[in-house]
C-alpha cells in the first residue's frame, strides 16, 4: 500500500478556492438573495441606531393632530394618538429583531448540543434523547406559548425563552443526522484514538463540521421566530403598549383599518418583506453551502 | 398495518397524558388566581368559591379527580362563565373551527396541487416560474396581515362580500377560508411541485412514455400516487398550523369559534377552559399526525411492505 504514492503537486492545490469563498461566490450571484442581505443590513443598521436618528419618540402623542396620513412631518403618516407611525415601526424593528436573534439564539445553542451530544454517543443516549424531541414535536406549541404568556404574564424575557425553547427541536434532528454521517470518517477516529474527551471532540471536531446545514436553518428559523412573536402581539400577548413591535402596531391598524389604512399596511408591509428577505436569503445559502441539495 | 396503527395509537396516549399533566400543573403553578378581582373579595366569600371549586383540596387529589373527569369527557366548570361548563362552551365552539378548517384546507388542495402538478410538468416556464414565485410571497405573508387586507379590499372597498360573521349572510364564509387557508395552499403548491419532480424523473415514468401513453394518463394515474406523498405528510402538521391560525382569523372576521374562546379564555385567565381547550388542541393534533401517518402508509406499497415483513 505505502509503495507507490504518487507524488501530488502542492503548490496547485492552493489555487484552487476554499469551501467558503466558493460559497460566497455562489451567493452573490444570486440577485434576490443578496438584495435580501441588503436589506436585511439596512434594516439591522437603522434598528440599532433608532435611538438618535428616530424623528420623534415612540410614545409622543399630538392629540390635536390625531389620525394623519402621510405628510412631509410625519413620512408614514400617524396613529390615532397622533403618534409618528414610522418612528413606531423603526422602535417595533428593534423588539421584533431582538426576539428573532435572541430566541433563535437560545434555539440553537439547545438544538446544536442537543443533536450533537444524541449522534455522537449513540446507543440508549441517542434513543431516549430522540424519543424526547418526537414527543415534543407532538405537542401543540404556539397553544403552549399561549399558555405561558398567560400564566406568567407577558415579559420580554419569557417570549425569548419560550419561543426559543420550541424552535430548536428541528435543529437537533439536522445537527444528529449530520453528526451521524460525520462521526464515521477517519478525523474523528482519530480524535477518539488519540484519548479527546467527548466534549473536545463535539465542541472542537463535530459542530464546526456542521455548519453549514445550521447556518441555513438558523436563518430560516429567524422569521418563523418573528412571526410567532407579531402573532403573539397581535392578540395582544406579546409586547404590551406603549412599547411597539410590528404585531401590536398591525393589531391597532386592523381596528381603525376603515378610516386609517396606512395604520395597516406599512407595518404589514415592513413585516412581509422582512419575512420574504429572510427567507430567500434562506434559500440562497441552501444553493450556495450545499449545491447538491434541492430547493424543496 | 392494524399493528402499526395499534402501535401508533399506543405512542399517542402518553403524550397526551403529558401535556394534560405538564398543563395541570403549569396552571395551578400560575400566579393570581380565577377569582382575583380589581375588587377585594371577602375571605369567607373567597373560602366558599374554592370549596365550590375544590380548590381546598390537596394538589394531587385535584389532579386525580381532574384527570379521571377529562378521560370521561368532563372539563370542569367555566371560572369565568359560571353557569357553563367548558365541555358545553367546547361544544359551541367547535363546529364553526372545524368547518373553518376544512373549507381552508379544502381550498388549499383545489388551488396548490393542481398548480404544483402544472409546475412540475412545465417545469422552468413561465408557468413554473410565476406560481412558485406567487407561493413563495403566500408563504411570508402572515394571516394576520392577509386577512385584514381581503378584507379592506373585498369587504370595504369593493363591498363584494361580508366583513364578518360566520353564517349569517351569504358568503361570509368565504374569506375567512381563503385566509386561513392561502399559505397552505401556497406551502402544498411548493411540495406538490418537489414530489411529482423527483417522480417524474423515475424511470417506470419513462417506460410509461415510451409506451406512448398521454400525459394526462402518465401525471394522473402513474405518477400522481407517488408525487402527492410529501403532500400527505405535510397535512399532519399544516393542521396543527391551521388551528392556530384560527385564532387570528376568528378574531379578525369574528367567527364564533374555538380559536377565539381561547384567546379570551387566555385574556380572562378561565383557567378550566385554558386547560380543556388545550387538551382537546393536543388531542386533535396527535389525531391528524396520526391520520396523516396511517394515510402516507396506505398510499405507499413499499411502506407497507416493509411494516409486513418486519410483522
């Protein structure tokens, strides 16, 4: 076996491009997907800095202004308060943003360890662990996020949490799956033979090797986060007046629909495409981490 | 296949005993009780209500008695609607939410397969192109955004049809069932095309064409069976989906239905009728989980064949 190795030519390998910049690559030339990134950066930008560049504060009222719709004062128009609706909806941006990163980063973290710790050790582990996630996946959650709002009162902290601690079973069952496959492969027998304890060999060999099928899931999972939340708000269990997400500020322009359409649709349509770019931007890096698999 | 189903409806029933535990004891776990008022209640008011009520009782006999009522079909008494029980407001409630969900799931049927199947024939035209980019759009609008818009447009604007109400006027229930039901029809659409994809690309397909049979003949009765599996699979959890998203729209066009009695139940903190409406939701998701895996089993002969051998 050792006789023969042929002799490989080093310097060639080097020019050809990494995983990740051929990735990238493919991305941008995806037009929708990068208009998507685009927006989504704009979005981002304009919610962390709402603060100083928001033309009024999102609970000052002009009564004797009332209902108005869009004007050169106020962009968007204002709410039956005489509330500036755009400074309303860039404030609804940063709760509806936060809850998407915040609650899909508490799913990942449960769903990656848990998916991870279930393949790699295998055996009764992985069965009772598995089992677990499929009977969670039976249970009727947004009725049980209901129920927790309910009982513990609507804060910030519990939809983070509840939301998050929902979402992240899919993520275990992509991250096991993955570990499944790569478990098999020389580098981490290797790892194993040179004495690694479980955890190095998780946290160090098998999650970095599972990004990419996270990456896509985890962008994926953003909007379907957001969405929950402007659900939750627009029964009026989320986020409570006079704070403003996109569900509250679509709920209040549902009753006042008739007179003040605009009170309906700029939020909605802002939700919409925050949904829409998530979703290709979703899409798009599915096509460019791994080409071979297919769009549905 | 009796064995399965036997096997499946046994996995079902400790769930459904975990969720009615997990609920129970959540909501007796919950701060304030039903009875907590703006006005102070006087104590000997206060003891007679939870003796009515058993809540003087200890936990677990509470929990015993409960339990051992729901399995005969006895949700308790509304706290907040006194002189009803939840099994009578569950009763009242229920056949507006289902028949909102079947006319939904109907619509999304008779508008997402047939356009999946056309995708999927003509694949890479127009034909393709413009649908899937339309069911991609269905799929990010919210309910709650769809909803009031058909019903500004349709119901306002144009005054085509009513804006609310469940039976009362001719056509009422029309925009109700294309909102709940769009963004299945549009995630139907999405997986049809997908499912027919990869079977039309088989080769008993081919054999069948070489065969010089039609079309119709091929998509209908050959590759039909196989392409709609995915589909079948995805009515199991869509009608989890639809119930919650019958809470939206019955709040939106006022239907008086389940969804609704919920989110007031929630918003009145009607403890008994939180906990009775959750366990029927469970009930009736693991149901169509379990019909949808019955169905998918039924459909496929290699499924099958593979639960024989493995007895």
């Amino acid at each position: 076996m050792t006789a023969n190795i042929p002799k490989v030519d080093l310097p060639l390998l080097e020019k050809g491009s990494s995983l990740s910049q051929d990735a990238i690559a493919r991305l941008r030339r995806n037009k929708v997907g990068m208009a998507s990134f685009y927006f989504l950066l704009l979005l981002i930008l304009i919610a962390a800095v709402t603060p100083w560049i928001a033309p009024y504060t999102y609970d000052a009222q002009n009564l004797a202004l009332g209902a108005a719709p869009p004007s050169a004062d106020h962009w968007l128009g204002t709410d039956t308060l005489g509330r500036d609706q755009l400074t309303r909806i860039m404030y609804g941006s940063r709760v509806s943003l936060m809850v998407g990163f915040i609650a899909t980063a508490v799913a990942l973290t449960i769903g990656v360890l848990w998916g991870a710790i279930a393949g790699f050790l295998g055996g009764r582990v992985d069965a009772v662990m598995m089992r677990i996630v499929d009977a969670l996946y039976a249970l009727p959650f947004t009725i049980f996020i209901i129920l927790l709002t309910v009982i513990f009162g609507s804060s910030m902290l519990l939809l983070f949490l509840a939301i998050g601690a929902v979402e992240w079973l899919t993520m275990a069952r992509i991250v096991r799956g993955q570990v499944l496959t790569i478990k098999r492969q020389e580098f981490v027998e290797a790892a194993i033979s040179m004495g690694l304890s479980p955890w190095r060999i998780i946290s160090r060999h098998l999650i970095p090797n599972v990004l990419g099928p996270v990456i896509v899931y985890t962008t994926l999972t953003i909007p379907s986060v957001i969405l929950l939340e402007s659900f939750l708000s627009f029964l009026g269990l989320g986020i409570q007046p006079p704070a403003s997400s996109w569900g509250s500020l679509i709920s209040g322009g549902v009753e006042t629909m008739e007179e003040y359409p605009w009170l309906l649709i700029f939020p909605g349509l802002v939700l919409t495409m925050t949904l829409f770019s998530l979703n290709f931007l979703g899409d798009g890096l599915r096509d460019a981490l791994d080409p071979r698999a297919s769009k549905d | 296949m009796l064995l399965f189903i036997l096997k499946r409806v046994l996995q079902a029933i400790p769930v459904l005993l975990l969720v009615a535990t997990v609920t129970f004891f959540m909501v007796r776990a919950a701060p304030g009780g039903p009875f907590d008022k703006d006005r102070a209640i006087p104590p000997e008011v206060m003891t007679q209500l939870n003796k009515r009520y058993h809540l003087d009782d200890p936990l677990w006999k509470q929990y015993l008695d409960y339990m051992s009522n729901v399995v005969r079909g006895d949700f308790g008494p509304s706290f907040k609607y006194a002189s009803h029980t939840v099994t009578e407001l569950i009763s009242a409630g229920m056949p507006p939410t289902l028949e909102l969900s079947l006319y939904a799931i109907l619509f999304a049927l008779l508008v997402g397969l047939p356009t999946g199947i056309l995708a999927a024939i003509k694949q890479n035209t127009l034909l393709d192109y413009v649908p899937m980019s339309t069911a991609m759009i269905g799929i990010c609008l919210p309910t709650f955004v769809l909803g009031p818009i058909l019903l500004l447009v349709f119901g306002i604007w144009l005054g085509w049809l009513p804006v609310a109400g469940w039976g009362q006027s001719p056509g009422d229930k029309i925009l109700p069932s294309i909102t709940l039901g769009s963004v299945y029809a549009a995630y139907i659409a999405r997986i049809c095309r997908g499912g027919m994809l990869e079977i039309l690309s088989q080769d008993y397909i081919r054999t069948a064409r070489a065969k010089g049979l039609s079309t119709a003949r091929i998509v209908l009765v050959h590759a039909l069976r196989g392409g709609i599996t995915p589909v079948i699979s995805f009515l199991g959890p869509a009608i989890a989906g639809l119930l919650a998203g019958s809470f939206v729209v019955e709040s939106i066009f006022q239907v008086p239905g389940l969804g609704r009695f919920y989110v007031m139940a929630a918003f009145n903190r009607d403890y008994t009728m939180i906990l009775g409406c959750t366990i029927l939701f469970a009930f009736l998701i693991i149901l169509f989980n379990l019909l949808a895996d019955i169905v998918q089993v039924w459909l496929n002969p290699k499924l099958r064949q593979e639960l024989n051998a493995r007895g």
